[in-house]
C-alpha cells in the first residue's frame, strides 16, 4: 500500500463531509422536488403537511448550494495546483 501526505488525507476528509452536506440537502428537498415534478394530490398534502411543520426547502436550496459550490471550487484548486491536473 502506498502512502498519502497529512494534507491530502485532510483534504479527502473535507470533501467528503462537503459531499455527505450535498447529499443530505438533496434528501431535504425530495419533497419539493417530487411535488414539483409529480404534483399529485398526494404530492400537495405531503407538502401541506410539512409546511405546518415548519418545513422550509430554502434552507435546502442555500445550505446545499453553498456546499455544493465550495466543495467544487475546493477540489478543483486542490487538483489544479497540488496534483498538477485541469
């Protein structure tokens, strides 16, 4: 097995709570999302019932966005000027 330097396994980490933060406001917004593309009835109560709740997909839109933006830019200027490639 090879090895890898302190600052890339840092780095690897980062970008996978990055993705993991990505992939949970994905999970957040699969209502609004099923209800946009599907829009049923059931779709409506689903979202009638959340939005009693408390339920606010903009958090979803601006926490994953804002992860999804950084984790990109993030891995493309590790790659860009630690590996060498892009």
């Amino acid at each position: 097995m090879g090895s890898q330097s302190t600052a890339k396994t840092i780095f690897l980490l980062a970008s996978m709570v990055g993705w993991l933060v990505v992939g949970a406001a994905l999970m957040y917004l699969f209502p609004v999302l099923a209800d946009r593309l599907v829009s049923s009835d059931l779709t409506q109560l689903w979202m009638e019932n959340l939005s009693r709740s408390g339920y606010n997909p903009i958090l979803g839109w601006v926490g994953g966005g804002s992860a999804l933006i950084v984790t990109v830019v993030a891995t493309l200027i590790w790659h860009q000027r630690f590996e060498g490639k892009i």
